[in-house]
C-alpha cells in the first residue's frame, strides 16, 4: 500500500464517520473519497514542473 492510498483511504473514513453522524453515510463516503483525490494530488505531485 502506498503513502498517497492511505490518505485517500482516511478521508473515506472520516468523511464516513461524518455521514453517519448526519444520518447518512453514503454522501460522507463521496466526499470524503473526492476530498482524498484532491489532497493525493496537492500533496504527491511527482511532475517536473
């Protein structure tokens, strides 16, 4: 597992945790999924800009 799938991976849970404390999961779990996309691209751009 890579450094960059567990960030996406935590955001999933978190945004999870936060949907079920909304009484609805499934919406966190998008949210939280794109939210992760976001940071693994901020964080582990590997480009030669």
């Amino acid at each position: 597992m890579k450094k960059d799938d567990i960030i996406i991976y935590a955001c999933v849970i978190i945004g999870a945790g936060v949907g079920l404390f909304l009484d609805n999961a499934f919406p966190g779990v998008l949210i939280g999924l794109g939210i992760g996309y976001l940071l693994k691209i901020m964080l582990f751009n590997n480009t030669n800009e």
